[in-house]
C-alpha cells in the first residue's frame, strides 16, 4: 500500500466549519473591545447604579436570556435531526429557533422602549455604549434568525442530507456563540 | 462532522436544564448586597455557562482541537485592549 493511501482524507467541507472558527475568534475580539467601552464607562463613572444600572429589568432581562438559551437547545435538536437524516424535525427545530430569536428582540425592543422612556438615549453617558453593545449583539441575533430562514429555503431548494449538512452546523456554532456573549452581557451590564 | 453528531450520545437536554438552573441561580444572586461574594459568584457561573455551551453544543469537546484553539486565541488577542483599558482608565478618571 503507497503512502497517500493511508492519509485520512478531510472533507472539504470541513473547511467551512474551519473559516467559520477563525471568523468566531475575530468576533471574540470585536465584542471584548465593546464590552470593556461599557466596562470603562461603568467603572469611572460612580453614577452608575442611580443612573443606569436601577432603571433595568432584572426579571425581564432574565426572561429573555432563557429564550436564547431554549434557542441553542433547539439549534442542537435541528442538527440532531438531521444528523440521523429526520428532515422534518430539522425543520420544526428551525422554526422554533426563529420564533425564539424573534422573541428575544421582541423583548430587547420593549427593554430598549422602557429605557428611552425613562431618559436613556443614545447620547446619555449609559445610554451609548448600552445601546451599541446591546443593538451590536441584537443585530447578530437579527442575522442569525435570517440565517435560519435561509437554511429553511435553501433546504427546500436543495435538501440537506444526513451526510451533507455543514450549513446547519455553521449556523449552529454562530448562533450559540451569540449565546455566549449574551450569557457574558447579562452577567456584566445587568446583575454585577 | 456529520457521523459526529449521530455517534456521539450527549444528553443535550440534561445540559439545557442545567444551563437554565445556573441561570435561576444568577439571577437570584444578583440581588445578594454583599459584593464581596457576589461579584465572584456571578463572574463563576457565566464562565460555567459559557464553557458548556462551548464544549457541549458547539462540540469543541469532540471536534478537532484546531477549532479550540482558533476560539482561545481570539481570547489571547483580546489582552492587550484589556491592558490597554487598564492603563487607560486612571487617566480618564482624572480627566
């Protein structure tokens, strides 16, 4: 037997999933940098717990971390599904994790309104690097939850197999890495 | 990845519960008034929450190591701006 027969062959598809860990670890960077924006406002700023930190929702904060975290149980249930070839419970899955992430921003955009209401804005101390760390992570979810739905139509138009299914498995580590940072947030901005 | 995600028996549900509990737990944490406790407490369970989802559902535990350490060198990279607000943050206090 030659030499190159007994090289394990990677699929290529792998790389996908490679370009997508490598794309994940700038992201890492990207949200560190916001997060201590809000960190260094927080810190210098005394204010903080009068000003800002009293005038969030706890409970409703907590309500909608639990909708990503029943999200990222139903992206691993559609990848699950599909690993063993069940087509329709991939489905099912993904329209659950759309409902859920639309849910969530639902319940950012009703956070968003409270705060504007008590006189939160964009250009308050809190209120820019609040507003730009959340609306950043929000719109991650946003595309996220368009990446679901691509993964739907994109499976209608061209299926895809218990053997082939790379674009769920991407779309499943970028939303549980979005996950991730919310768990970060929600512990930083909200409950310290 | 595929064969993975089929071979492999991880109780994904179990993980869930867990994940959702330890949130329970930060939240009721938060309104604890001793600091000294809390702040550590909250930082611990993030991390704990984190890494599950890390290792468990985006598969890091059984996939190529390669992936992991993409991931931990984001982390790497984000020192120097953690260093950088360090040095930062006495001069815009003053400021």
């Amino acid at each position: 037997m030659s030499e190159t027969t007994s090289i394990i062959p990677v699929p290529q598809s792998e790389n996908t999933k490679f370009g997508m860990w490598v794309f994940l670890g700038g992201e890492v960077v990207f949200f560190v940098s916001l997060i201590l924006i809000f960190l260094l406002t927080r810190i210098v700023n005394p204010n903080y717990e009068i000003e800002f930190r009293s005038l969030l929702s706890i409970p409703v904060i907590a309500g909608n971390t639990f909708i990503l975290l029943t999200s990222s149980y139903f992206v691993v249930r559609a990848l699950e599904a599909i690993g063993i070839g069940n087509h329709k419970g991939m489905r099912n899955n993904l329209i659950v994790v759309i409902a859920l992430g639309f849910l969530f921003l639902a319940g950012q955009m009703v956070e968003w309104a409270t705060l504007f209401r008590d006189g939160v804005n964009y250009s308050s101390t809190f209120g820019m690097p609040f507003f730009t760390v959340t609306g950043i992570h929000g719109t991650h979810v946003f595309i996220g939850v368009l990446w679901a739905i691509y993964a739907l139509v994109g499976d209608r138009r061209l299926p895809y197999t218990k053997e082939n299914h790379m674009g769920i498995e991407n779309f499943g580590l970028y939303w549980h890495f979005v996950d991730i940072v919310w768990i970060v947030l929600f512990t930083l901005i909200y409950l310290i | 990845m595929s064969h993975q995600t089929t071979e492999r028996r991880v109780n994904y549900l179990g993980i869930f519960i867990f994940l959702a509990i330890l949130t329970l737990v930060e939240t009721l944490a938060s309104y604890l008034q001793q600091t000294t406790i809390k702040f550590p407490v909250l930082i611990a369970l993030s991390v704990i929450k984190a890494v599950l989802v890390l290792l468990y559902f985006m598969h890091l535990k059984f996939d190529s190591r390669i992936f992991g350490y993409l991931f931990i060198a984001g982390c790497l990279l984000s020192i120097p701006l953690i260093l950088v607000m360090i040095f930062v943050m006495p001069i815009i206090a003053d400021y």
